[in-house]
C-alpha cells in the first residue's frame, strides 16, 4: 500500500438506528524505515561491500522486512554502483500488483581516516 492510500470498509462506521451506516476509512500514512526504501512495491536497501569483496566475491544475509533472511552472493567481480534484485514475495500486495523485489544496491566500503 502506497502512502496516502485510502482503505475504505463500506458501511462499518458508527451505528445510529433508522439511518445508514457510513462507511471507515483509514489513510495510510507511511513512515521513513532506517534499513529499506520504499519506490513502489519494490524495497531497495544499500548494502557497503569492502574492495576485497568487489573484486573476489561475497556472500550475505539480508534481514527482510518480514523478518525472514535472504541470502545474496557473487563469485564475480562487482562492478561499481551495481545492484542486485531479489524477487520476494509479500502477502500483503494486492492481487493486481504483482511485481515486488528486494534491490540491493551494493556500495563500496568507504575507505576510514587513519589517525595519526
């Protein structure tokens, strides 16, 4: 569901007799995430690999949204800024959208400041 969306339940407000139900609505109202970001139905996530890692490989454990894990690797060279895209499936979607990923950008680990 999409921020500002409307969930409509007809005619499941407040009862008064001899007149007709209205019907509840709730907005949705959506809230920022420190983890994942939401363009769509798909959930991206930036992930920072180290240059050893880029050149050689990695393997890693994404923590879902839902709680679940999911696995990704590479056994090749990561070329800069790419992403990985994970097709996951959330119950909550709506029959008609159909498309939902988990995109991993992948970043490169910034280099830290020696102190001196």
């Amino acid at each position: 569901m999409k921020d500002g969306e409307e969930i409509i339940y007809p005619k499941e407000a407040s009862q008064i007799p001899r007149v007709t139900a209205g019907d509840l609505v709730f907005i949705v109202k959506q809230i920022p995430h420190p983890v994942f970001e939401r363009i769509g139905n798909h959930l991206y996530t930036d992930i920072e690999i180290t240059l050893e890692e880029a050149l050689l490989g990695f393997s890693r454990i994404v923590r879902n949204l839902d709680g679940s894990d999911v696995a990704i690797s590479r056994n090749t060279i990561t070329p800069p800024f790419h992403s990985m895209v994970i097709p996951v499936s959330y119950t909550h979607l709506r029959a008609h959208e159909t498309r939902h990923d988990l995109v991993c950008r992948l970043l490169l680990e910034k280099k830290k400041k020696k102190k001196k």
